[in-house]
C-alpha cells in the first residue's frame, strides 16, 4: 500500500502483480491494471512518478513509470487508463506502465 498524499489516492500492489487505485476522498476503487514483465515486490512513489522493484536474473531491478490520470488527479476523477507492458530493463533505465 502505497498513500498518495496530494492527490488523496492509494496504491495498492497485490502478490498476483495487480496494483488497485483508490480515491480515500470518495472510499472507491478509480482503477486496477495488470502489471507485466515481472513479479514486483515493492512500490513506492515520488511526485508523480510510481516505482517498482523486482529481482532479475542479474539481480534487482528498479522501474519506473508516471502515476496512471486516475491516480494523478484529486479523488481519481478521471477514468482509469488502460495497461501496457512494462519492458524487463536493467536498474535505471525509465519505462513507462500506463497510458
């Protein structure tokens, strides 16, 4: 679980790779996407960017992608955008999840 303080959303990433977006303003679900390319086991966030960590075959592997508009926005008032994959890149190298 993951707070989104200025825009008042919650992140949640479940062990089955699906990461739940949440108005706390509205106590309602504004989003769920599948993430692939990987099994993550942490998430956090900076601003507008969401990060996520797994283990690769050499070893861990930070990604990033930008917060999905229906966790960018206050109370998640815009719909939720659809999935895309996230490549499998080394630690470093920015891709992006969402739409």
């Amino acid at each position: 679980m993951r707070p989104i303080p200025a825009t008042r959303a919650l992140a949640v990433l479940s062990g089955d790779g699906t990461l739940d977006g949440w108005s706390l303003d509205r106590g309602a679900l504004v989003g769920r996407w599948q993430l692939q390319g990987g099994r993550y086991t942490a998430m956090c966030n900076k601003g507008s960017q969401l990060y996520f960590a797994r283990q690769g075959e050499d070893g861990p592997v930070l990604e990033r992608s930008p917060l999905p508009a229906a966790l960018a926005t206050r109370g998640g008032e815009e719909s939720a955008a659809g999935g895309r994959r996230m490549a499998s890149r080394p630690a470093g190298f920015l891709s992006s999840l969402f739409v």
